[in-house]
C-alpha cells in the first residue's frame, strides 16, 4: 500500500507521535510505503511532499510540533482543490491519505472523501471540541500546562493578596478552563458555553473575601462573554497595527472585578504556550494509537472515516458524523466544577 | 447527612483529591457533616477520626500522600471486624461510609456492604487494574513519571551504547509497562499477562543492533516471568536482613540480555517514585469528580456501588462486580505496542 | 536568644525555605526562640506576630508564596515607623531581626539599623538585581519557568511560522530575558540596559528569514524600551479601569515587526507566573544557606549586614552596600548571549 | 581557524548545548570551520569526524546526550596514542581541539596539550568534583531530577509509614547527595567523604520517630560507606553474569536500618535517570557558556586551559591544576546540612 499522511492547522503535541505511529505501523508491519505531504493540505494539492522511512521519524516521538510543517491552506480555497488532489493521488499512486487535523481539516477531509478520494482522518484539536471522539490529543498537554501555571499564581495571588484572572484557551468551548480549573482548584470557572453574569461572579468571589480569604483565582476560557446585559464588553478594538490591542475577556473582567469589590484584581494570559512543546505520555498514547488504527483502517478499506476514542477503544466513526457539531461543556459536567469560594 | 471518608491501602497521588471533592461537595452543597477516619479502616474500627470542614482540606488538592493516613489493617483481620465497624456506624451516627482504595480495600468494602452497612466505594490503584472503571486515578501519574525517566534514560542509554531494563510497577498487570513503554518510544516490552520468551526478547533487541542502533530500551513490569523452561529465575531469595536481595525481573533479564547479546545490559529499577508526589491534572480532575459523585451516590441512597469512569461519565457500579476480576492488558492493546527495533 | 523573621515584597520562590532554615538552625541547633511577623514589616510596625517552632514550618520547603504573609509597608511610611519598631523590638526582648526582602525592604532594614535596630537581611529577589550578591533565590525558578515556556513555544512559533516576541519580567534589569533566552536558544534577546534600535532588530530578525528560517523567537524584558528616535512608543496608557492596558514592551514590538517584516508576529506575556510556586532544587538550597548563614551572623553578633552568595560561600556584606547600586547585564555577558539568527 | 570539538565519558546533560555554542561562536562570529570527533578520543585517534556547520547543531540545545557520540577510550590506551592524535591535528589542520569530558578526559587533555597539540577543554560531570570550578554543567539538572524523585517519595514514605533509604549518584564525592538531600529536606544525608556510623545513623533516625514523626527520609551516595567496623559492609559480589547484585549502599543500609529501629525501610536506587535528558536552564547557561570561552580562548592563543565558572565569571585555569585533585564536601558545607529529625 502507498499512504500519504499530513498535518494541518494550529500546533498540537501529539502531532509528530501520530506520523511515527503511521510511519511504523505501515512500514514495519505492512511492509506499505508511507509518504508525508509539506504544510497541510498544501502539500496535496502542490504535490510537495517527501518519503517517510524509520529513520525520518526517529526520535520525533516527545517532539512538540510537527516535522511535515502545517498551514492553514484547505482545498476549498482553490477552484480547482479537488480536482488537483485527485491528480496529484492517482499521478503518486496513492491507496489512502490520512489528513491530521481539527474541524477545518476534517471538514476538508470528508469533501474530499465525498469526492471519492480513499481518506482516513486522524482529529486534532487542544481544545477537545470535536464530537465524536472522547478525548482529542494535545487536550491533556495543553491542560497540564495550564494547571502547572495555576499552581504556581496561587501563591503569588496568595501573597500579593490579589485576584487573578486567568485567561486560558477555548474560543468556542471551556474544556480547558473546565479542566484546568477543576485540577488546581479554581475559586470560578467561567466558560463560553455558560455567559456569565457579572453580579453573580462579583458576589462568588465577593463570599471568598467575606469569609476570610485573601485571594482568588477565576480561570476563564478566552472565548467566554458576559450575558447580554450584564456588563460593557467591547470586541475588536484594533491597534494602529491592526492587532486586538485589547486582550479580551479575562481584562476586561480583572478591571471590572477590581472596581467591584475593591481587591487588586490583575489578568493573565496564558497564550501559546499551552499548545506547544513535548506531549504528556497520555497524548502520546493517544496519538500513537490513532496513527495505528488509520493504518488498519486504511488496510480495511474503511475510508471516510475518522479514528476516535470511546472508553478505552479506538474506533472508526464517520467522517460526515464527526464535523457535524462541536462538542461542548454539558450542564452536568460543570455543575461538577461549581467552585467552593 | 453524615459522612464518614478513609483511605487505604498503599500510596496513591489524587488520594486528598478525593477527599477535598468529597468534603466540598458534602459540606458546601448538601450542608452535610464530614468525619475522616485516620489510617484507613483501622480509624473506623477503633473509632479514631477527626471532623473534616474546609479548612482541614484548603490546599491539599495538589498534594501527594492522603492527610488521613493509610493502613493495610482490614476488617475482616479482627474476628469482630464486621460488628465493630457497624457498632462505631451506629456511635457515630453515620449515613455513608467512603472508603477510597484498591483492590483489597474495595473486597474489605463489599464485606461490610453485604452486612448491611452504607458504603460508596471509590477505586484507587496506580496499577488501573481494577476492572469496572475504564481508569483508576494515580495511574497517569505513575505513567507520566515512568514516560519522563525513560525519555531521560534514552540519552543514556545512547551515549553509553547499552541496553537498559527498566523496571516498572505492575506486580500483575502490564498497564504501567505498556503505556509508558508507548509513550516512550520503548524498543520492547515486557508484561505480566505474557510471559516472555529470552529467545525471542534477544533476537528482538538483537535486531536492533543489527539494523545499526547503538542502544535499546526494554521496559518491564516487575511481575513479568519468562515462559516457563524459557530461563533459568529466581524468586524470593532473601539477604540476612530477610528482604529480596535479588532485585527481580530487571536484574535477571538484564544479565540474561548482556550475555546473549554482548552488548552491555543494565537494570534500573524506578520504585516508589512512581507512586508519590503530586498528581497530574488528569488524576486531579478524576479523583475530584469521583469525590463529587460518591457524595451523591450516597445522597440517592445507592450503597453497596463504586465509582467508576465509562467513557466520559462516572457511572455506579456494584461492588460485588468489581472486585471479581483484574482488568489485565488485552491482546489487542499489547498489539498496538508491538515494537520496531 | 530570641529572633523575629519577616518577608516583604513582591512573591518570589524559596521564601518558605529561608523561613524554615532560620527556624532549624536557630531552633534545633542555637536552642533559640523564633517569631514570625505577619505581611512583612507591617507586622513589626503592629507587634502582630506568631511563634515558629518545628512544627510551624513543617512541609514548606518546596512550597511556594510564604506562610508569614507579606506587604509593601516600609516602616518609612510612618512617621514614627522606626521609633514604633524599637519599641516592639524592645518589649518582645528580640536579640535580632531577619527581614528578608528586595531593594525596598533592605533600605528599611539599612535604615533601622542605622537606628540601632539588631538586623540582619536576606537578599530577595527573581530579577537577579541586588549588586552585592552572585545571585539571589527566585531567579533560577523564575529563569526556568520562562525557558520552558520558551521551550515549548518554539514549536508553535515554528508550525505557525510567526515571529514570537516573549516578554519575560525585568523591569530594570534584563537578567531573566538574557539567561532564559540563552538557554532556550532565543534568536534576539532585548534587555532594559541596552535600549534596542528597531531597524538593527528587524534586519536581525529578518536575517534569519532571508536565511530560509520560518520563525524567530524573541526574548524581551519588560522594562526594555527602544532607542531614542527609534520608533513611535507608549507608556502608561490607560484603561476606563485604570490599568494599563496597552500591555507594553513585547505588544509594540510585535505590531512594529511584524509591520516591518511582513511576517506574523504576535506578542506573548509570561506574567505572575514566572514568580510563584514550587521553587527549583537551586532556589531551595540557596534558600536555606541564607537562612542557616543569618542565624549564625545573629550569633556572632554581625549586624547591619546581608548574606550574600560569592563563588560557593555565603559571605556577610553590608546592608549600606548593597543597597546602592542595582546589579545590571554587562556588556560582556550580553556579548555571550548576541544571537544566531 | 579550524577547530576540532569532542565528546567524551558518560553522557552529561549540557554537552550538546557546547557543541552548539562552539559552533555558533565560531563559525558565525569568527568564520572558523568546526569538525566534531565522533565518541570521544576515539574519533581523533581514528581521524572518523564530521563538519559541523549551523544546521548540524539545530535543535540540540534542550537535548540531553551528545550528537557526536561518547566512549571511554583515551589516547593513552594505545602505544602510540599521542602521536595519532598528533598526525591526525596536522593532516586536518586543526588549530584547536576542545575536548568537553571528566576527569579522565581532561587528563588526557592535558597529556596531549604537554606533548604540544593546541587544547582548551571544558570540564564536564554531573558529580560537580572537579576542583577548578565553581560548578561544572549536568550537577544542576542531576540534583534536579534527585531532588523531584525525593519529593514525591516523601508522600509515599510517610504513607507508607517507612524509612527510606535513596541512593543518589556519587562514587567519590557527596554533592549531589548534599544538594539534593539539602533540597528536598532529606533528614539525614550521607556522603562519603565522611564515613557513617551506623549507630549514630539509627540513634539520628530514631530520635525522629521517638518525636511521633511516621517516617524518614535518607538520602546516601553511592559511595558512602560505614566507619571502619562500624557496620558489616559488602562490596563487589558478583551474581552469575558477573553483576555486582548486591546493590551496594542503600540496600545494606536499608537492611540494617529496619533491624535495628524495628521500623520497615526500603532502599530506592536513583540510577541512570540523574545523568540523562534534558538539561535544566541553568545548565543549558553554563554549558554555552562554556562553549563560548573555548572559542575564544583558542583565538587568544591561550591552550592548556580549561574553562571555568569562578562565581558569575568563565576563567581560564591551567589543565594541569584543574586535575590534580578531586573537590569533595567539605566540613563547612556538611554542617550548613545537618539535618533535624
């Protein structure tokens, strides 16, 4: 078999395990030869691409990013996307392509798939937001840094006798402030799934003060907003550069919070830094397992489909099922994390 | 309501995880009273507890060992263990007993369950090899500890151009072995539920060698045997102080490996360090959600259960049911970890 | 003898372990009696204080904030701060007072004992500042926090194919950005000592693009500010809260590179992070040999003097001297850290 | 210029961060050409080297290990050792040789450097023994990664209500064992430079549990060893591959330590695991450092010289001085330890 892998869009540990798992699984086992395309879909639709033997992947196991590079190009952006991957697979000799990615990607992956190309997608995404499967890869890393940095602000908010407001990642769903904040103990959670009101947020971490407490810590997902209402929240505002020079929720909340109850109240964002670098060994075992059954999957002839964990199996879901929803932080999960102020 | 929680059994990081979700969610949200009983069930049999309120558990969250003490002491150890344990139940006045440990604890918790006493167990074991949960809290802890030794181990073993044997928990399962030898990138490894065969594990290292590698990394777990008639193994050999002296499956093997192989061998056996410290945020947000749950386990009246993690949901499991069989590594997990040398 | 101890200031890792180092030595070892003020020099200027015995500081050596509390009070802001400090030295029968604190808090320790007061200070501070020390306690965890996030950076910037600019703390000294961008391998480091030329850092960084590289990383302390003349910058604008909310230094540079190099650049602002938590097996050593040293120096009668770190012995300096000047990057060093682009 | 740069000894987190540093300051600075020996005294005496231009030094600065190999073989092995290297200097061109190694390694440095080849080595081992400089790279990330294991085993021990006995790295000197020990708050630590006495030892650790402590920690060198008929003492058995078996301190200690306290103790052997991976940031500083001061001292003319930290600065110290002896602990730096139970 001839198999031709790539990564596309943002950075995610676990990326470089998945194209080793591919590599090894495919090579060594199949005796197939494995292919990996240049910066994402690019790769495919410029037939830019390189072999993968043992040696190309070796070592690459613990390595943050992805040594096939990534971008954000899709298919859909060319008129002619489909029809130039087509070419480009039966011109290499293609029998699979397993695209890595998050939602874009996958949606690209099932427009190819749907255009008749033998696709097994392998999903991506540190933010947990994909559907169909229990857990995505990077999620575990990007929570683990983000609760590494929790740990250490409450002893400066400790002693600084402050409020910090933590911004961590999630446009569209809290599973990292959910996560994150559950496992450092968070004083509030505040997630997009949820618009928070600020009264309410101003009388939890209010409760804390009154009860003796010197400190708070509220986690905030970055795509978090206030009820509509509830306070003034501007989006948007541009620098002379074109940049948001107004970094979002958690300050605008830090400066409301301060005024409210009258504590030094100060915002922090975690940025970038929660989605790169070396792989906890749970995303590696995830990873390493979803290279391994795209393989199978491949050999099986079950393409449009898409590798997922449930419980402790992977299994192959639907490529079409899989982007129809993102999945969210459900009512039950954070009544879990209501916090204790 | 009142509660009465205890630990027991040996070290396991997320144990105070446990215990702050249970006294938050208790004492917080239902208004209930908490009493924690010290040094596991030898605290319930000699009625020697503390009342545990929110300051008893403030910061303990993130940290290693359990605040209450452990013991290996069961009630079924004492001829009245059983109507001890009911007379203090009934002293005390309480609704729901929590008992948080491993397997022996869990049968211990079954024991008094069946004799009518109101318990909600909670599965704790480094080893996840408790069959009714998907995952048992301590295990990502264990494996992130054995995944960094051996990512550290690799250079070693590299420069110094050896074959290491590294030793890992698991007197009867493979789970520590298998993920963190994935994790890892490990060039072979070695579980209990299959006993290996030295001509095959030589030719297999061997082939690495021969392929022009330097090193190898074999990870085992320390119940791992050979096949029977495969070598020559001690077992139990004492030193004048009555302890094993001949330190196990690594040492042999690594003595076995050097003189088959020429190449030189040598064990490292990684210990305790893998069942202490601080637990990972994975650990951290199970142990605290089986808290949660167990408290309301105990609310809905549902005694005699377990908490459980399926898929994404903790679920309540009888008792009885999970203390029947270990949960070993399947044939298929083992496959997905088949190694290339 | 009888000893009080005291931190002020900002948070900084290792406090906790100078605390329970003068506790040991002083206590096991001398037979003293310590007390602990609360919130730094506030608790001597309102004689609020707690006894310290072994007990007290059990289990804080690797913890981070400090279990005194601490504030930003100077007994200058009194007008009888100092003669109110005598007094409660006088009626608590202290023999000496170990304050242990940054710049600030070692001006007041100068000034009360050019007042009599028996002091001996404790050098304190992440930013590596104080001129009369090798190093302080806190800069070694500071520096590693950043690099590791710098470490993990790197592979987004990479896959992203951006320009990072870090900003790290330093707001007068640029010790953090050059010794965390040294051993992250940054490609420019930008420190307050040594205003920056924007086109000299655009044709540095665009260099390394020319040369075929796809990202850069550039480290920048907070208080580094451009070249006279050499670009449009701004200071102290503020929020409708009152905050500053152009975050500075790393935002203008990114706008302006990124502008310049037409490349994608975005800022990333480490933060509180970098000063709070477990402190590094360094921090903790260097911790409790000033606290051991102080003690001794308290004994010995050496007061109105500081301990201090030269080569790999803790030697006493006086507090008159090391408050004079800030210990900033020289030349040389920066010259070890210019970069390959 | 042409330099030759080499690698030699047991693996040493920071050699890679030389290397590169090398390579950076001299071919960017300077425009040297740089060729690297592969493992060690070997590649010279066999001219087996390759070029090493900025690429080959990508990405190395993290990595634990070394990229051009490491043995143990020294020019003095063969009879015409000195001459080899000599021919293989002039038939290469080389200018300079920067030999990065132990002790060994650097007395062969100097055998060389006296029969006239152009050396300046830099002193590299995780034991921190060499008596020139301050601190030597590689001693930070292996207190490090000690001091993490005794951490977390702190938890386990006081769980398990034991004493632990951890054998930390060091044959000869008890550096690690003091830092490390001193670090995580070990209550007794045990070198060899001042042999034990094993009724001292029990008396310390009894005291503690006399004081209704649970456990103890101890942390002892490889090398310790009891006071000349102090204690029955074992060294050198062999098993049947011709390993030593019995495992040497911590486990005699271990044995004799639970007879007499009637307390169960257990010895953890730390192992490879200190000398590998990733090096810590301070060690990433000095090595590159180090690197950097090579260079330049092989453009000053300046060779028989090996790098050194003397406090904040990098020295240059004759080669001959820097291995006459072996830097131990010495008394000041054992009390400023002596531990409270």
């Amino acid at each position: 078999m001839r198999i031709g892998v790539l990564t596309s869009g943002g950075d995610c540990p676990g990326l470089n395990a998945v194209i080793r798992s591919v590599v090894h699984r495919a090579v060594v086992d199949h005796g197939d030869e494995v292919i990996g395309f240049h910066d994402g879909w690019k790769g495919l639709l410029e037939a830019d691409y390189r072999k993968l033997d043992l040696d190309a992947v070796g070592g690459i196991l613990a390595r943050g990013g992805t040594i096939l590079g990534s971008s954000r190009v899709q298919p859909a952006h060319l008129r002619d996307g489909v029809e130039r991957a087509r070419g480009h697979v039966a011109d290499l000799g293609l029998d699979a392509i397993i695209p890595i990615g998050g939602e874009g990607t996958l949606k690209a992956a099932n427009l190819l798939s749907e255009a008749g190309l033998p696709i097994v997608g392998v999903p991506k995404t540190i933010d947990n937001d994909i559907a169909s499967t229990d857990v995505t890869f990077g999620f575990d890393t990007a929570v683990g840094v983000a609760t590494e940095a929790l740990d250490r602000l409450k002893t400066t908010a400790e002693s600084h006798q402050r409020v910090l407001i933590v911004e961590v990642m999630g446009r569209h769903t809290g599973w990292i402030a959910l996560h994150s904040g559950m496992a450092a103990g968070a004083h509030a959670i505040v997630v997009p799934e949820r618009p928070f009101d600020i009264d309410e947020l101003t009388e939890l971490v209010g409760k804390r003060f009154s009860a003796g407490k010197k400190f708070a810590i509220v986690v905030v997902a970055e795509g978090a907003k206030p009820r509509e209402g509830s306070m003034q929240f501007e989006q948007g505002v541009k620098d002379i550069y074109g940049h948001e020079r107004f970094a979002g929720v958690a300050t605008q909340l830090s400066g409301e919070l301060e005024q409210r109850l009258g504590k030094e109240a100060r915002p922090v964002i975690l940025g970038h830094v929660q989605r790169g670098g070396t792989p906890t060994a749970y995303d590696r075992v995830l990873a390493t397992r979803f290279g391994w059954h795209a393989v199978e999957a491949a050999h099986r002839g079950e393409f449009g489909m898409l590798t997922a964990l449930r419980g402790t199996d992977i299994v192959m879901v639907p490529l079409a099922e899989a982007v129809e929803t993102l999945k969210t932080v459900p009512a039950e999960r954070y009544a879990e994390a209501e916090c204790v102020l």
